[in-house]
C-alpha cells in the first residue's frame, strides 16, 4: 500500500511541477512578444517624429537635393525647409511629385526618410488652417490601408509661402 501511495504522490507533484513551468513558460513568452511590440512602436515614434523634424527643420542633404536625379547615392536627407519651420514650396512640389510619380520613388522617400518600416506605409500632407490640403502623397491607394491595423499619425507647424500649415505624416503598418 505504501508503494502505491507513494507513486501516486510522485505523479501527483510531477504533475503540479510540469503545470507549474508550463504556465512560467508561457508568461514569460507573453512578456517577450509584448517587449518587442512596445519596442515598434517607439522605434516607429522615433522615427516618425525624426522624419517630420527633418522636413521641417533641414533643406535636406545635398542643400539643391530637388535639382539632383532623385536615387540613393544623391540624396541622403530629405528637406523641404528654406529656413527653420519655413517650408520651401519648390521643394515642398518636387517631393510630393517625386513621392506621387511611381512606387519605386515612394519606396526611395521611405528609406530617406527613415520610416521604411517592414509592411509599412505612409502618407504626408501639408494642410492650411482651414483644413485645405495643399500637397498630399497618394500612394498607397485607399484600398491598400484598408488591410492595416495601426496608424501612427505624427503632426508639426510650419509656414508655406509665410502662412501657418500643418504637416500631418501617418505610418501604416500592416496586420
């Protein structure tokens, strides 16, 4: 009788041990991936916040960026300011053009910009204070940012042509 009783409590505690870890096991993976999740998502803030700063702040690298073919090994920096917060409107059309004309310049402006996230889009606009869209990114089409489930929108001030606007950029990130 004892062996008996003393097998059962042997399964007994296996049984509690094994439950016991696999339940560690799977906090711990929860944590991991909810880690990595917040971890985006700051990068992506970072980023985001960057790029508009550079638009806003810089006239890009080279300075003439807008004059140049637009490929990797010209433009390193994207700028649209003439000054500090005062937007360029030659700049400001050339990179609308160069972001609307096909994908493959599009991609080029997400690289250069730094928000060339994986399954990720964006879309920049340069509002007045009514609420009018002065340039705006077109690609993707709306039907591609139906399939996403995190928008990240990030907005600055800045004049055009000395009057106030605000620069809206949004990050798409895909399911």
């Amino acid at each position: 009788m004892k062996g008996q009783l003393f097998s059962f409590d042997l399964i007994l505690s296996i049984s509690i041990l094994l439950l016991l870890f696999g339940i560690t096991v799977s906090v711990f993976s929860r944590s991991d991936a909810v880690m990595k999740e917040f971890a985006f998502e700051r990068e992506i803030s970072q980023n985001g916040n960057a790029a508009l700063s550079s638009l806003i702040e810089t006239s890009g690298y080279p300075s003439n960026w807008e004059q140049l073919a637009f490929t990797d090994s010209n433009v390193k920096a994207l700028g649209l300011a003439s000054s500090a917060n005062s937007l360029n409107s030659q700049k400001a059309g050339k990179f609308f053009d160069l972001a609307n004309s096909n994908e493959n310049n599009y991609v080029l402006t997400k690289r250069v910009l730094g928000i060339d996230f994986p399954s990720a889009n964006y879309t920049l606009e340069i509002i007045d204070l009514e609420g009018n869209s002065e340039y705006s990114t077109t690609f993707p089409i709306n039907s591609q940012i139906t399939n996403f489930y995190s928008i990240y929108a990030f907005q600055r001030l800045a004049l055009l042509n000395e009057k106030p606007v605000k620069l809206l950029l949004k990050i798409w990130v895909k399911k």
